[in-house]
C-alpha cells in the first residue's frame, strides 16, 4: 500500500496535515524528525509498503529536514517530497531545490492549497 | 550646557544642548530649544529633583525591529541615562513623573522628516511606560521649534513655541551638527510645513 | 524590539513590540507590555535556551477546533515561527515549557473584541494540549496592562500589571496598528513555490 509520510516535530502540524490530506485515501505515517523518519520508512518497505509522498518540516531536532532530504535521495530520487516550513529565504529555499525537493510551502499552509499541490504529485 | 541668569525668573537657568542632560536639586531652571529633537523631563515633587535630557535619533528606525538598527540606541541611552542618575541622586521610578517635548517637523532629514521626530516621541513614550513612569503632559510634533524651562523645584514647564525662520534656522544648523556628530547625514531646513 | 545593554537585572534586556519573537541562548531579559496580545514564553531550563513571542489571533475561531481553521492557523504559524527559531539554536519541543499571558482587555473594548479575546484563549489552550506541552503558568484576561520580564534560561517570569499611562498607552497604540493590519490580512497563507 502506497503511504504518505507527514514528517514534522509538532504534533498539531502533523494532525492539521493528516485532516487535509485525508480525502486521498492513503494511509499516514507521522514522524517528528528526520533520523525517525528514516526508522518508519525502513520499517515499512521491510513490510512491503511504497512511499508516495513526503511532506516534511525543516527545523526540527535530532535530526533537521534539509539533512533528512539528502539522506532520503540518496536512497529514493523519485518519491516527490513536499517541503512544509515556517523558513521563507531564498536561500533555504533553494538549498532544498538543489538537495531535491519537489515543492515548497511556507506556513501557515491553506489545507486546500496542500491537498490540490499533493494531488499534483501523487498524479 | 551653560549657566545664565534669568532677570525675569530671578533665578539661574541651566540650559543644555543636543546630547546633553542635566538633574538638580538646586532652586534653578533647566532649559533647552528643540526642533525635531526630544526633551525628557522628570520631576520628584516629594524630593524637588528635577532632570532633562535632549536627544535624537540619527537615523529613521525601521518599522518593526529597531534592534538592529543602532539608531535607536542614542534614544534608548539618553533616556535610561536620565533616569538612572535621578535614580542615583535620590528620586525612586515610582515617584516620577515625565512630561515630553519636541519632535517637531521643522527640519527636512531626506525622505525621513516625518518619521524621526515621530521615531523621537514614540521611543521616549515606550520606554517611560515599560518603567511605569506616568507622562503627565506632553506637547509634540507640529512645524514648531520648542523652547522649554522647567523650574527644578515645582516641575512646571515654560514652553514658548515658534514657527519664526530665524529660530527654525538655527535649531537646524545645531541639530543637524549634533546628528552628523552621530553619523547620519545631514538635510536642510524648510519652513511651515 | 528595543535592546537595552543594561537593566537593573545586571543583564541585557530586550523589549518586544506587538507581532514580534524573539529565541536566544543568552543570558538576558525578554519583555514586553501586554494589553489584547498574547505573549508565549517558551524554555529548556537544562539547555538555557528560551524565547517570547507576542501575537493574536484575528477573529473567531469555529466550533470545530483548531485543525481545520483558517484563522487558528495563523495563530499556529505565529507560535510556529517562534518554535523554528528555538529549534535552530537547539531546542528540542519535547523538552520545552510554556508560559502564557496577555489576552486582556481595555475596558472601553466592543464585544466584538471580547469574543476575539474569549476565542485566544480557547486557542492557546487548544493549542498546548494539541502539543502536549506543559504550560506552568497562564495568566490570561482581565483588563489591565501587563508587564512581562522573562529570563530565558531558567523560565523566570516577573509579571507587574501597570498603574500609569492608561488613556494613552502607547504599547495599546502600537498593538492596535499591528491588530488591525492581521485583520486586514487574516487570510493570509504562506507562499507556494514548485519545483518542476
């Protein structure tokens, strides 16, 4: 079953994401930071499951978003991964683009907007 | 700062210039002439302490974060400054009262002539809320230039206000000296705006 | 915001204007004046780490709850913004506690603004719970001024309700004109840029 990854470290973000989202139909998965991330994703290819989207936060210990992206393109050059975050400079934006994003959403996020940019990609 | 002797008040007046400030206990006046400058005043009327300060900021403070611009430090010293030596010499923040004076529009600083008088009054104001000091008067902005006494016993304020060019011209040569002192650059003046 | 180099604490002290946050390691005093803004003071005592943010929500929020409303979300971006900034110099949410205060009113308000207020407060709640944050203080309501000292790193906060000033309040002024511009753009969201 293909899974959609929320990747953030505050529990209210990763609910509002889940409620927007849940008229795709597709399972969801919450991790609060990177290297967590990488855990459940591991755990769920071992179970025989795909990852059709990621949508991941930026700032967040352990182990940050921009860190997660590289280490999950090293692995998986084609799952899109949304980039949801209060960080709004060029700079940041384009360290993500160059590192691999597929989008990049500065919060507060329309629920609307993030469903019908998910859409775009899970297409 | 300078002394002179006032026939018409019969007392001394210490008058101080842009940058300076001054507290007494002593039976005088403190005056000052102001265009887009700001004056500070504090008075203890249970101790008769008395205390003025003249300040601008060099240089428009930017909408929300002041911080990092140091402009606004000049502001932020001069008024600290003036409280913690009334402070010192015996008047407690909780005696205080503060009157403030100034910010006129006389001077045309570039594109920035109505900001930094309104900069001046606005940073004055915060601070002396933030220490709960009450303004009990305050007579600001406009296209006047001020000329204030305060009598260091009572608190009274003597504000005369003029729009005469003479005055407006040499409240600007002064304070546009004392900001590019401060290392802003310098505009020119205009009348009756 | 407005750095003082020096206060009677002994340590720098930075005042906070209305929409405004600030995250910091060092060893100083974050404060403010309150009137119908909230402030979130939020710490890591073993890390010394902390910041305050002072914003509102502008408007109501529905019955619903706080997930799916456009107006909460603002609320949750602001307190977001703040959040990021503690991460970025170390902070970790799971360890961070929170102080709130603010929410008043002037006494002169429309009830329109006291259901604002009434509608923050359900907020902020809402929000910490979501969170699963411990709030060790609230402090909300009421129709004075509030003056806030915060000390970052040990969560310290000195609250003095102001006797002066109350008809012309400049920290009211300044709150009203960063009020009204988040009602003028309360529906507001954050950009969308694609890569493709």
């Amino acid at each position: 079953m293909k899974h959609i990854l929320i990747i953030d470290d505050s529990p209210t973000i990763r609910i509002s994401v889940e409620h927007a989202l849940k008229s795709l139909g597709h399972a969801m998965v919450c991790a609060e930071n990177g290297r967590d991330a990488l855990g459940k994703i591991d755990a769920l290819i071992a179970q025989g499951h795909d990852i059709a989207l990621c949508v991941l936060d930026v700032n967040m210990p352990e182990m940050d978003g921009i860190s997660f992206l590289k280490e999950f393109r090293s692995r998986d050059k084609f799952t899109p991964v949304l980039i949801l975050t209060t960080e709004s400079e060029d700079d940041k934006i384009k360290e993500g683009r160059s590192h691999g994003a597929s989008g990049w959403i500065i919060k507060p996020f329309k629920p609307d907007e993030l469903l019908s940019v998910a859409k775009r990609f899970l297409k | 700062m300078y002394e002179r002797y006032s026939k018409k008040y019969e007392k001394k007046i210490t008058i101080i210039h842009p940058g300076e400030f001054y507290v007494s206990r002593n039976d005088e006046l403190i005056g000052t002439l102001l265009g887009s400058c700001v004056a500070v005043c504090l008075h203890d009327a249970s101790s008769g302490l008395a205390g003025m300060n003249h300040f601008m900021l060099p240089g428009r403070i930017s909408e929300r974060d002041i911080f990092q611009d140091s402009s606004a430090k000049y502001g932020i010293t001069a008024i600290n400054e003036l409280i913690s030596h009334m402070e010192r010499a015996g008047a407690p923040i909780r005696n205080l009262s503060a009157k403030v004076f100034g910010g006129g529009h006389v001077l045309s600083l570039e594109a920035n002539s109505v900001t930094i008088p309104h900069d001046n009054v606005r940073l004055a104001r915060v601070l002396l809320e933030h220490a709960d000091i009450p303004i009990v008067a305050s007579d600001v902005g406009e296209n006047y230039t001020r000329k204030i006494l305060m009598d260091v016993k009572s608190g009274r304020i003597y504000l005369k206000k003029s729009t005469r060019q003479d005055v407006i011209d040499f409240v600007d040569g002064r304070e546009q000296t004392y900001a590019q002192r401060l290392g802003r650059p310098a505009g020119k003046a205009v009348a009756g705006r | 915001m407005i750095k003082k180099t020096d206060s009677q604490f002994n340590k720098p002290l930075y005042i906070l204007y209305p929409g405004e946050f600030y995250a910091t390691k060092e060893d100083c005093v974050i404060s403010t004046v309150l009137g119908s803004c909230m402030a979130v003071c939020l710490f890591d005592v073993a890390k010394r780490i902390g910041g305050m943010g002072i914003f509102i929500v502008p408007g109501t929020i529905g019955t619903s709850g706080i997930i799916s409303d456009a107006i909460a979300s603002k609320g949750i971006g602001d307190i977001e913004l703040l959040l990021g900034e503690i991460v970025k110099i170390g902070g970790d949410r799971r360890y961070l506690k929170a102080k709130i205060f603010g929410a008043g009113y002037p006494a002169d308000s429309s009830s329109q603004m006291e259901q604002v207020m009434n509608s923050n407060i359900k907020f902020i709640y809402e929000y910490f719970t979501l969170e699963n944050m411990t709030v060790e203080r609230s402090d909300l309501g009421g129709e004075f001024r509030r003056r806030l000292y915060f000390f970052p790193w040990t969560g310290k906060v000195y609250r003095n309700i102001l006797q002066n000033n109350e008809e012309s309040s400049e920290f009211i002024k300044l709150e009203q004109e960063y009020i009204d511009s988040e009602f003028r753009q309360k529906e507001k969201f954050g950009r969308v840029i694609l890569f493709d």
